[in-house]
C-alpha cells in the first residue's frame, strides 16, 4: 500500500466516480481503475460496490476512509512544510516518450513513479518523429523511452546508453478491411508499389522507413506523411496507405498487424547519456522500468 493509492481511494470516495475522480487527479481512468484493483486485492476486501446512484463505499471502505483521512491530511502539510523549506530544490526531468510507451501500456505505471515523487518535476516530450539520440546529444532531453531511430545497435554507442525494455516483432500495419490482414505474415517484397505512410521528412520515423526501402530495393506509389502518430494510424485504418511498426500497435490504435518476415524485431529501450547514469534519480528510474518489464514479461509467459 502506498500514500498515493490511500489518496486515490479518498478522491473516488468524494466523487463516487472514478472516471471524474481520474480527471481530477489527471490520469487515465484505466491506470485508476488498476490501482484501486490492486490496494483492494491487497487489502482482501472491496472498497467500493456499484449502485445506480454511482459508486458507494463499502463497510469496510468506510473504516479505511476514516483512517486515511487524518493520515492525508498529515501528508499534504508534510509535502507543503517540505516544499517550502529554503533548501529544497526540485529536480528537473525532460523525458522523451516514443508512441511505443502508450501502445504496452507503460506511461500510466510511469505516472505512478512520478506521483509519489513530488520533489521531481518531469516534462514529457511526444514529438513524433523526434530523434531522440540527436535531443540527448544537445542536451534537449535528459532521458527517453524510445526506439533508436534507425536499426538496433550491437552495443551502447559512445556516450549514448541504452538499456533494452521491451522487445517487440515488427509488422505491416494496415487496416482491419485489407484483404492482406488475414495473411499470417508479408515479406518485404509485398511492399512493393504500396501507398506508405511516415513521419515528416527527414525525421527519425522517416530515415528508418527510407532505410528499409533501400534495403530491400522497394519502390513505392506514395507517400503520406504527418507530424503526429495519431494522425498516421487513421490513415491506416481508413486504408489510404501502410505504415511499419510493432504488434502492439495492432489493438491501441486499431489497425492490423501483420508479421514481417523474414521476422525483424526491434525494442523499445531507455536512452541516456552515460554521465547522465551518475544522477540518482536516473538511474532508479531505470530501475524501475527494467522491473516493472520483466513483471510484465513474466505474467505474459506465464499466461502463455
């Protein structure tokens, strides 16, 4: 059980909704939802029970609000008593985030970390197509969660760090009314003559499509391009073009994902430079990603 969760608990009371309490508190209704499961699979018991008027505290829900609440209200004149101090400092993180983080839902439990550390101000950049490697080079980012922008390395790079996170298959994404969507895989060569569909030109999504081209002698009718992941994924689905990323993509955005083959992986990894590893608060965020992977890559082989 953490504060955070105590807190949770305490704003869905006060709203007998989650997803208004979710608003309020600025996070998905999803990630909400999931801490609520897990504080009462936790507690052995039910906090809340549905009724037409909204959720309702249960018995035993009502016992542990009126625990917590001195226990917040103790907490938030902490956190202001400490914020106030002439010596606090609070930390400073520009954090890369690729559309990979969203699609295995990996940015709600990195909300979580940050709410329970209140003296880390963190800004999130989503640019798409943004080169991440380049931002960290010129000292724009302080860390990202992405994909490198055109093939795997074999090892960490000069001053770059990279630590892999998730790995993933790389697809054809098409829309769900393509015949080619029931294929059980698609070379390269069935690429051929396609309408593709990339990131702005020359951004890192764009030199990695270019790159594959060239590989493989592709040559294409067209191609769209946009500044923005959502954007690319409509075109996809309303079948004006295909586009190449993971399988993940496949249910977040709708669309089909189908194989390639020969296969091709690529992952999804935590970025830095090397001095940047010597900051505390960098290197237990990496921490914290790298368990909070495995967890999830346990719990997929195991439902397997």
């Amino acid at each position: 059980m953490t504060i955070q969760q105590l807190l949770y608990v305490l704003e869905i009371s006060s709203r007998n909704s989650v997803s208004q309490a979710a608003q309020r508190l600025y996070l998905s209704q999803s990630a909400l939802s999931q801490q609520l499961r897990r504080l009462e699979e936790e507690l052995g018991y039910p906090l809340f029970s549905r009724t037409a008027n909204g959720l309702q505290l249960t018995p035993e829900g009502r016992s542990f609000c009126e625990l917590a609440g001195p226990i917040a209200e103790l907490w938030g004149e902490f956190c202001k008593a400490v914020q106030q101090h002439p010596k606090s400092e609070h930390l400073r993180l520009r954090l890369g985030v690729g559309s990979r983080v969203y699609s295995n839902n990996l940015f709600s439990r990195i909300v979580e970390y940050f709410e329970e550390r209140p003296e880390i101000e963190v800004t999130f950049l989503t640019e798409a197509g943004h080169d991440v490697v380049d931002a960290l080079q010129k000292g724009d980012l302080d860390l990202a969660i992405d994909r490198l922008p055109v093939e795997e390395p074999q090892a960490d790079v000069g001053n770059l760090f990279s630590c892999p996170l998730i790995r993933e298959r790389q697809c054809v994404l098409l829309s769900q009314k393509d015949p080619r969507s029931s294929r059980p895989s698609l070379s390269f060569r069935d690429l051929q003559g396609c309408t593709m569909i990339s990131g702005l030109e020359d951004s890192a999504e764009d030199r990695s499509m270019k790159t594959v081209l060239r590989k493989y002698h592709i040559s294409v009718n067209r191609i769209y391009r946009s500044d923005g992941i959502e954007t690319n994924m409509r075109l996809v689905r309303d079948g004006m073009g295909i586009a190449l990323g993971p399988q993940s993509f496949s249910e977040y955005f709708q669309v089909a994902a189908v194989p390639l083959d020969p296969e091709t992986w690529v992952s999804l990894r935590f970025l830095c430079l090397n001095s940047s590893l010597k900051k505390n608060e960098i290197r237990r965020f990496r921490d914290y990603l790298l368990e909070v992977c495995r967890s999830e890559a346990s719990k997929k082989e195991t439902s397997v």
